[in-house]
C-alpha cells in the first residue's frame, strides 16, 4: 500500500513537483506520475538519460565496480604514500607482497623459457596476463605499482604544515552550527560509504542528515554503517549535478573527494548552493596539489589522486554569485577545503 509523502524538501527530478506516492519499492511523483524505483528501499530519485558521461562512467566502473566493492581497502591504499607510516604499514606491507609477486612471476617465466618448461610457462603467462588486465581496468594502480614509493620518499623530507588544518576549517564551521538553537538539515552530496559524514564532527549536530550517492554499492555500505551506528539518516541515490531537493532545503551542504570529479563541477556546486537554506554553509573537500609539490609528487597526484578527476583544482572562479565568505584553504598537499556561505 503507496503511502502519501508531501515532502518540503524532495522533488521529483522529472518535473520538479514535491509529492510522492511511497512503496517499499518505488516513489511516484504525484504530478507527473513518473515512478521511480528503489534500490533495498533507498529511493532511485534520478532520470538515467540525463546523467553525465562522467558521472555514468565512474559509477560503473569505478565505484560500482572493484573500486566501491572494496572501498575500505582500496581508499587507504591509494593513499598510503600521504599517511603516517604507523596508519599506513599493512598497506606497504601489502604493497610489497603484491609486487614480489609480479616480480616473481616475471622472474619465473624467463627462467621457464629459457629450461624449455613451456607449460609452466604458459601458466606464469596466465597469471601475469590477468593481473595486466585488472591493472589496465584500474590504471591508478598500475601507476601508483611505480610511484609510490618515489612520492613518499619526497613527501617524508618536508612535513608540511597547511596555514589553516583540516581540524580548524571544521571546527570554524561546526562551532556556530552547534549554538544554532535549533534543529538543522544537513545534506552531504556524494557521500559513498557515509564514512566522512560520520566522522568529522557532523555527528556533534543537533541535525536530521540526508546523504545522496549515484552508487548503490557505496550507497548501501553507507546504510550498513550508519545502521549499526544507530544514526538515522535518508538515503538517495541521486545526480549531484541534478539535486533531488527542494530550494532553500539545508542549512548544512558538504561533499568529501567528488567535485572534481563531476561531469560538470560548476553545476554540481551551484545545485548544492540552490539547495542550501539563505546563510547556509557549503563545505567540500577535494584534490588540489600544493605549491611547492616535486615531479615526483606531481606525477603521484595526477596519474593516482587526481586521475579520475575532470579538474584538478577549486574552481572557486565560476561559483555563482549567490555565494559569499569563500575560504579555500590548502589543508594537505593534495588536498583543499572551501568553505562557502549562502547569501541571506
């Protein structure tokens, strides 16, 4: 039996209408009668024609597919040249194993052919061209095999220290937000496995969360998390740069590591400004490489962090006029915040 849900802040991505027809298994707007399916009860709240071409793309090879499968290896491991040695050593560990293999493997076909056991050969063949195939499907790590270690070898020899850290841009922002005396709506776009949401003191809020993703294979991680967490939340999978919400629906808009990475990243940010409450706060993080960054560093930010980007930077210089007090604040090497308010 359809429920009625007459939303003050959903609308349908067809024809912007606010009431829904609710099932377990799909929304229909009760306008123009378009349905939309759901995915283990998460609402498909996009039109698929209308996608990105880069969007659709990362979706379905990279966060749908081993990427997303394995996001709570891969993410760490991608990153590993960044971090502390005591966070990140089973990692390099790890690291090591697989490319002893490699280097195994290519040892031993030589060794093969040269003693004339061409069937072991053919075997080491096999093995070798499966994993060039999952690295070529996966080029960020066929190069991060080679660079890594060059790039945490030039990051160890100058610890850097941002003008402003990860912890005081946060802290600059929630510290207001939890004097607000009042109940917020906070809405983090692209939020994969919900992990930064939860993490990075949004749970200190007296809020009701939404958190929207086009992958369902990181969306419904982020519903297992949050679930033995004990947070509500409202999960949609939605097109950031076509927000299934209402204007003026959030007082909180953040997104963590997908702006740059955005069909359009422009439209993205300006869907996430038209959706934030007037005085609302945008906060999002993504790659942008530091000033003083060696080749080596470069090459790592570009062919592993960023290789899946469309830009590589904040394009703090197209953001709609609509938002004031922009703060982009450099808080790693290869890593930026900007902070944005709407204006009232």
């Amino acid at each position: 039996m359809a429920t009625e849900l007459k939303s003050s802040k959903y609308r349908c991505p067809q024809c912007g209408a606010g009431d829904f027809s609710v099932t377990t298994t799909q929304w229909r707007c009760d306008a123009c009668g378009q349905a939309f399916a759901c995915a283990s009860g998460i609402p498909r709240l996009f039109v698929e024609a209308r996608l990105g071409s880069q969007d659709r793309k990362l979706r379905d090879t990279f966060y749908d597919g081993l990427f997303g499968r394995l996001y709570q290896v891969m993410m760490p491991a991608i990153v590993m040249p960044v971090r502390p040695l005591a966070m990140s050593w089973p990692y390099w560990i790890a690291y090591g194993v697989v490319v002893a293999v490699l280097l195994g493997l290519v040892v031993g076909l030589v060794d093969a052919l040269a003693s004339g056991a061409f069937a072991l050969a053919g075997l080491l063949a096999a093995a070798l061209a499966v994993a060039g195939w999952l690295l070529s499907r996966q080029r960020y790590l066929l190069h991060l095999m080679w660079v890594a270690v060059p790039a945490w070898l030039s990051l160890s020899r100058k610890p850097y220290a941002p003008p402003e850290s990860f912890a005081q841009v946060h802290e600059r922002v929630l510290a207001p937000l939890r004097s607000a005396g009042r109940r917020l709506q906070v809405l983090d776009v692209s939020t994969g496995s919900c992990n930064s949401l939860y993490k990075h003191g949004w749970m200190d809020l007296d809020a009701d969360y939404t958190a929207i993703d086009l992958s369902e294979t990181m969306l419904k991680q982020g519903s297992d998390m949050m679930s033995a967490a004990g947070v509500p939340v409202d999960l949609v999978l939605g097109d950031a740069m076509e927000l299934p919400f209402q204007t003026d629906s959030f007082d909180v808009v953040l997104s963590y590591g997908a702006v740059n990475g955005l069909t359009d990243p422009s439209k993205a940010i300006a869907e996430m400004a038209r959706v934030a409450k007037p005085g609302g706060v945008l906060l999002f993080l993504d790659e942008q490489i530091y000033d003083a960054a060696t080749a080596v560093e470069r090459a790592y930010f570009m062919k592993v962090l960023s290789s899946h980007n469309v830009i590589h930077r904040c394009p703090v210089e197209t953001f709609p006029p609509t938002l004031t007090d922009v703060r982009v604040s450099q808080v790693y090497q290869f890593y930026y915040i900007c902070t944005a308010r709407k204006a009232a």
